[in-house]
C-alpha cells in the first residue's frame, strides 16, 4: 500500500513558556516516503522534529503515526513504536564506545532480541563504525559521529527517522556519501523526514518537501514545483 | 497593599518595641528568640538567595563570635556589649579568612568548603585547653543585662537585619545582584564588580550573624563547641527561609514565625520538631518551590518590602 | 622508621572503608550532578538496620548484609522516583535541598526510635589481629573492611562497564536528552542509579558500625568522609574514589601520628581544603 500515512501531524502548536514557536503546523508523510522540511533558521524545523520525538509537548493539535496517536507522549513511549530522531549535534555519547553507543540504539525490549542482527546490518552499512567500535565515542570525527548517530537510530529498528541538519559541519564528500546511505535506508522502506539547511541537496532527495517561515507552514508540494523564488521568499522574506 | 507599607510596619515594629510593657514574660522570650532568629535567616536569605552563595557554614560565624564574647568578657573584663560588637568583628575577620580559600569554589564547592570550615573551628575549639575544651564557658559578665535589655538588643538585630537587607539589594549592589540571579550572562560580562558585591554581602552577612549570635549568647550564658559549631544552626535557617521563600524579605518573616512557634510548641521534643520541619521543607521545594511569600507573590502580587524600584 | 609503619598500614585500610563510604555518593554526582547531602545519615540507617536484623536474628552482622543491601536499594529507588526527580532540572539547588531536609528527617527519626545513646554492631573479629613485626600488628577488622570495600567497589566498576542498565545510567549521565531519545526512562535510570549508590551506603553502613560506634547524628561527620574522599579523587571518578580514601586516611592518621588522636579530623579537613585550593577539580577530576 504505497498510499499508507507513516506521520501525519495536525493544526500542531508548541510553546516554550510564554514563546509561541509554532503555529498551527501541519505535515504528512506516507509509507516509504522522504520528506524534506526546509526553512531559514529559527523557522521551527527543529521543534517540530522534537515535538515529533516527544522531547517538547504539543500546547495544541495533533500528531499520529502510523496510525497511533503519540502527542504528548514521552520519547521512551513514543520509540518503540517505531520512530526515531537523529538529533541536531549528533549527540553521540562521548564516554561510551562506539559498539556501546550502537546497542543503547536497541534499548526499548522491542529491539533487543534483534540485536545482532541490526548491529550487523549498520556494520555493513558504516564499515567504519566496525572498525572503531572500541573507541570513545568523543574520539571519532565530525562524519563518523554523524555515522555513528545514524546507525544508532537504526539500531532501534525504525519504521520513520527524523533527521535533523545530519550535514551541517560536515565536508561535501562526506555529506554525499551519508546522503547515499540515507537513499539505501529508504530503499529498505523506512519513511524519512528531513531537515536540512542545504535545501539543494535536501530537495533533491525529496519525494515532498514543505517550507517553514517564522514557525509556519508556508509551502508544500513536490520539489520539482517549488521555485527558487518561493524558497528565497521563505529565507529572506522578499 | 504598598500603600499601606509604612503604616503596617510602623505598627509592626511599635508593637515589637512594647512588647516588654504589654507582654507577658511568655511572649517576650518568644520574641527574643523571633528577633534573633529572623537576623540570622535573614542573612543566609542574603547569601543563599541573592547572592548565590549557597552557605553551609553559618554555625562557624555563630560560634566563633559567641566565643569572641565568652572569652572577652570572662577572660579580659569587657564590657559585654562591647564584646558582642568586637565578636562581630572577629565573625568578619573569620569571613574574610574564608574567603581566601572558598570565593575561588562555586556553587556546591563553596557550600561543602564553608561547612568543612564550620567543622575545623568546632575541632580545634574543642580541643583548645584555652576555651577548656568541649566541657563549654559559661558567660559571666559583672552585671548581667536585664532580660528587657537583652530582648531590645535583639530587636535592633531583627529589625537592623531586614532593614539592611532591603537597603542592600535598593542599592546598586543589589541592583548588579539581581542582573546576576536573573541571568547568567549578565554575571559573566561584569565579573569584578559582582566578585566584589558578593563579598560585600558575605562580610555583611557574618557581621550582623555574629552579632546576632553574641546577643543570642548573652541570652543563652552559656556556650560549648558541639553546640555552636553545629550544622543544626544552618538546618534550621535553610528551613526558615525555603518555608517562608527564598530570595523574598517578607519569606524569613513568615518562616521565621512558623519555625520559632513549632520550637516553643515542641519544646520537650526538638527532634519531632526538627522532622516535621525537614517534611514541610520537602514538601515546600516540591509544591511551591518559592515558598509561602513567593507563591502568594506569584499568585496575588502581595510584597510588602519589595527590594525591585519599580 | 619502623613506629610509621603501624599508622601507614592502618591508613592503607581505613582507606578502603572511606572509598566504600563515599562511592555511592561520588557515583550520583557523576551522574545527575546531586550531591546527596543525606548520604551519611542514609548510611547510618544501614547501620541500624544491621542492628535491628542482628538483634533479632542474632547473626553475625556481616550476615544481616543480605537483608540492609536489598532494602537500601528500594530506599535509594523511592527517595530519587518520589523526591529528587521532581527537582532535577536546570539549577543544582532545590535537589540539594531536599537532599539536605533528608539528612535532618532521617536523623530526628532515627533518634526517635534509636534514642541518641552510642551503639555499634559488635562480632568478635574487632579483638582479632594478625601480628606481622614488633611493632606492626594487622587489625583483622580493619582488613575485613578494606576487602569488603575493595570488593563493592569493583563491583561498581564492573556492573557500569559491562552491564546493559551500566551502560544505559553512563549514557543518559553522558547526555540525558540523547539517552531519552533512545528509548531510555532517563528518570527511572536515575532511581536505579540511586538504588545502587544506596547498596553501596548499605555495605558501608554495616562495615562502619562494625567498625566505630554510632548514634543518630554521627551521618553528616561521614558525608563529611565521603565529600572529602570525592573532592581529593575528583567527583564522579571512581578511581579517584579509591585513591581520595587512602591520601584522607592516611592524612589523618598520620597527622593524629605526629599530634594527637584528638586532631586526626583537623588533618584529613586540611588535606581536603588544600586540594579544594589548588586543585578545584580533584585529583582525577575533569574540568567542570
């Protein structure tokens, strides 16, 4: 069923005390789709991803994923339903080797029998995560750490990864070659959204993309009918 | 209820000083003792809640000066209150002393340095041959002070300790204070100049707290190193100023009242009363973590002293 | 020379003891940044408890470990579930404070049932020694302590190094929003963390009052100890734990050497206040 709804997030507001950082937002994604959400900085890109992942509490509306409604919910129930954010900075755990860091991405008991298995499957995918995976977390370079960041989302057996900016710091070979593993992820069925700064690479990896402006919707549609006029409009305002 | 600021405490305060007129004997020591109490919490509301200089180490000015007292006194003849007002000197000495070591340390650093100073003082004092040693000094000026006078000495602590908190944080000190309590950042652009504030009110704060400590002392005649050089001191002022709401002035008013209410109550039983106010103080920093004057504040905008010029 | 031996020896020791007393509470540091100020008074209801167990039982007090050790852990649980999580968040003060209104109820309830005469947990290994020169004699006690305590700290070492909820309490210390996007109840890993810090207080409280006599006030002198033991290792460190015990140890001893008894607490104070002046982060300890 290639028209199933992976996420679908309605009339969405989040606060931060007395901040309003978004306005009625709205985003949908089906099954085995990559969705690029793009906007200039402080748009709310990264809010609606938290909000998403459970890290921040909807003040209004509704967020429901693959077909459960998860708004509200704390990220340890909203993980074993099948989503996972790979957060802005990594966060990568410095103290913990790189094999720790990959099986607490198997924590919920969903995943822990399957353990092996995944952790097989992401040393394929990263060789290089297998060829450190005795050192310090903090010891690895800016892309291994975005590697390692991505393999351990896996590691809990996603059905929808959030992404949010996985390029920024990052050198353009490095970059191209995490966008390649991120094609082959989706190609696997997993729905990706996707938050990005680079809005070239970010649309042209996109099935759908949507523009933030000042924590609202302002656009959605395929990247192909989204203008460079739009997306200027989006960034600067003009 | 600000325009009605100065009548109240004009009231308040006639009705403390009569109190020696109209008072039983009863409500006197019951007012001494509110007195004493509400200049020592005061200043640890200074500290703790202003200043951010999270004291353990109060009991260390309390009985160095209390000691100052008991020796001068006994020891050279003094004029007792001439030996309270050189005890509060002595608190400042110990303060500045101190401060060598722990105004380098923060937060929580400088909360365990106090207390491990509190705790040298109460080992060398009671190994000391000169205070004979655990065994305590009894003070024994000439002619004692009457209780009235006593109880007026410890008026000008109480009312002395609120007033100079309010004219402090009114002052461009506190003003730099609360830039700093309300953000960080604002601390890290002025650092001299709140290192200096924050060392202005720590002097300020042992002063007036061995001061209180000596008239206390003159009240209690007698003093021993396990007494007053223990944590209990602290205990009970944390407690005073979390229940009444820290970083308020009106909050060691209220908490003050409450804590010395419960003491005279469960007078036979300290310990039951010192639980009950360890469960109220938990339960405060759990339910209303600004205590019972903040939360009115938050909830009725209700301050009588407060320090904000708006 | 050979009259140094003794409080060297003696200090090595003790010094097992204090790491054991103060790993629970450097482990809660490294984790969630508490300094749990009513460890010592948690500490000494361990040790009551072993009385009570030994009073009823009338077992040897290392036995009653098997009932002070679990209970510990449901006390360290509930105290961090129901009280300090609902304080946690971006200032360090209010969960100091609640740790600290703690210290006072365990005391006054403790002197409530205890009555504040002196007690300790008695067993005939207190009188033994092993004689090992002229001058030089090895308190069996004093070793049982400093095996037990080696002992609960390796296993300390090893259940965060090798186990999965180990690696899931390092994780969320590393950073709490990355381990809770993981899947990770970050504040129920705290309560199970706190468990643990608690059975380590419990092994400490039994091998303490086995050790020196104790009432109801005697807690803050050892979160005194322990703070002391945490600040020279560096807090959170745990080799720092061991190596903090055995330099306040043999501080103290020594110094009450070349004194009197009566200053043995002064010394290790000072030990503590020069490494707080020169060394702010501890011996072992990062930058904070």
């Amino acid at each position: 069923m290639p028209d199933e709804i992976a996420l679908k997030v309605s009339n969405l507001d989040v606060h931060y005390k007395d901040f309003q950082a978004l306005w009625n937002v709205f985003l949908e994604a089906q099954k085995g789709e990559i969705v690029s959400v793009i906007g200039a900085n402080g748009a709310g890109k990264s809010t609606l991803l938290n909000t998403i992942a459970g890290l921040l509490a909807p003040t209004q509306g509704a967020i429901e994923c693959l077909g459960e409604k998860i708004d509200g919910l704390p990220p340890y129930k909203i993980v074993p339903i099948g989503i996972t954010l790979v957060p802005e900075g990594r966060r990568i755990f410095p103290r913990l080797t790189v094999y720790e860091n990959l099986i607490m991405g198997s924590y919920t008991p969903r995943t822990r029998s399957s353990r092996n298995e995944a952790l097989k499957k992401i040393y394929q995918l990263f060789p290089v995560l297998k060829d450190r995976h005795n050192q310090m977390g903090d010891t690895l370079s800016g892309g291994e750490q975005q590697m390692l960041a991505i393999g351990r989302a896996l590691m809990s057996n996603p059905k929808l990864i959030l992404c949010d900016e996985i390029s920024l710091g990052l050198a353009p070979v490095v970059i191209k070659s995490i966008y390649g593993r991120l094609r082959q992820i989706n190609q696997e069925g997993i729905t990706i959204v996707l938050v990005e700064q680079d809005i070239k690479r970010s649309l042209k990896v996109a099935n759908r993309a949507y523009i933030m402006l000042e924590g609202k919707m302002v656009l959605e549609g395929e990247p192909s009918s989204i203008s460079e006029e739009q997306v200027r409009k989006a960034y600067f305002g003009i | 209820m600000v325009k009605y600021k100065w009548p109240i405490l004009g009231v308040l305060f006639v009705g403390f000083a009569t109190v020696p007129v109209w008072g039983s004997e009863y409500v006197l020591l019951f007012c001494l003792l509110y007195c004493l109490y509400l200049a020592m919490s005061q200043m640890w509301n200074l500290l703790a809640g202003y200043t951010s200089l999270l004291s353990l180490g109060q009991q260390a000015f309390i009985g160095f000066s209390g000691y100052a007292v008991a020796v001068l006194t006994n020891y050279y003849g003094v004029y007792i209150w001439l030996s309270v007002l050189i005890g509060g000197f002595f608190s400042v000495l110990l303060a500045l002393f101190m401060s060598l070591f722990i105004f380098r340390m923060r937060g929580i650093y400088f909360a365990i340095g106090t207390w491990i100073f509190a705790e040298m003082l109460l080992l060398w004092f009671s190994n000391w041959k000169y205070v004979k040693y655990g065994t305590g000094l009894f003070i024994k000026p000439p002619h004692p002070p009457s209780m009235t006078t006593i109880y007026y000495a410890s008026l000008i602590m109480g009312a002395g300790a609120t007033a100079a908190i309010y004219i402090i944080l009114r002052s461009k000190i506190g003003l730099g204070l609360m830039a700093m309590r309300d953000d960080e950042d604002v601390s890290e652009a002025m650092g001299v100049e709140i290192f200096r504030s924050k060392l202005f009110c720590f002097m300020v704060g042992s002063f007036i707290t061995g001061l209180t400590a000596g008239v206390l002392y003159v009240f209690q005649i007698f003093i021993q190193p396990y007494k007053a050089f223990a944590i209990d001191w602290t205990v009970i002022l944390v407690f005073i100023v979390i229940i009444g709401g820290i970083g308020t002035i009106e909050g060691p008013i209220v908490g003050t009242f409450i804590y010395v209410l419960l003491s005279q109550w469960l007078a036979e039983y300290a310990h039951i009363s010192l639980l009950l106010l360890g469960i109220i103080a938990i339960t405060i920093i759990l339910l209303a973590p600004t205590g019972i004057m903040g939360t009115l504040h938050q909830k009725t905008g209700f301050a009588i002293l407060s320090p904000r010029r708006l | 020379m050979e009259s140094l031996l003794q409080p060297i020896l003696n200090g090595v020791l003790l010094g097992g003891l204090y790491a054991v007393i103060a790993i629970g509470m450097s482990t809660m540091f490294g984790i969630v940044k508490l300094v749990n100020l009513a460890h010592g008074d948690l500490m000494i209801m361990s040790s009551y408890l072993s009385l009570v167990i030994v009073a009823w039982l009338g077992v040897n007090p290392l036995w009653s470990l098997l009932g002070v050790v679990p209970v510990m852990f449901f006390v360290g649980f509930f105290i961090q579930d129901f009280l300090i999580n609902r304080v946690l968040g971006k200032e360090m003060e209010p969960p100091l404070l609640v740790a600290f209104g703690l210290s006072i109820i365990v005391q006054n309830f403790l002197l409530l049932i205890f009555t504040p005469d002196a007690r300790s947990l008695t067993t005939d290994l207190a009188v033994k020694t092993i004689p090992l020169g002229e001058h030089l004699n090895l308190a069996v006690l004093y070793l049982v302590d400093f095996l037990l305590g080696g002992a609960v700290i390796l296993a300390v070492y090893l259940f965060f190094k090798n186990t999965y909820m180990g690696r899931a309490i390092r994780a969320a210390s590393d950073d709490e929003m990355g381990a809770s996007l993981m899947g990770v109840n970050t504040r129920k890993i705290y309560a199970y963390a706190m468990g643990i810090a608690m059975m380590t207080a419990g092994v400490a409280g039994v091998l303490v009052g086995m050790t020196f006599t104790f009432y109801p006030h005697t807690g803050p002198q050892y979160l005194i100890i322990a703070m002391g033991v945490v600040i020279i290792g560096g807090l959170g460190s745990m080799k720092g734990c061991l190596a903090g015990g055995l330099i306040l140890a043999l501080a103290q001893l020594l110094g009450a050497h070349f004194t009197s008894p009566g200053y043995q607490l002064l010394f290790g104070y000072g030990a503590l206040l020069v490494v707080l002046g020169l060394r702010p982060q501890g011996l072992f300890g990062g930058k904070i």
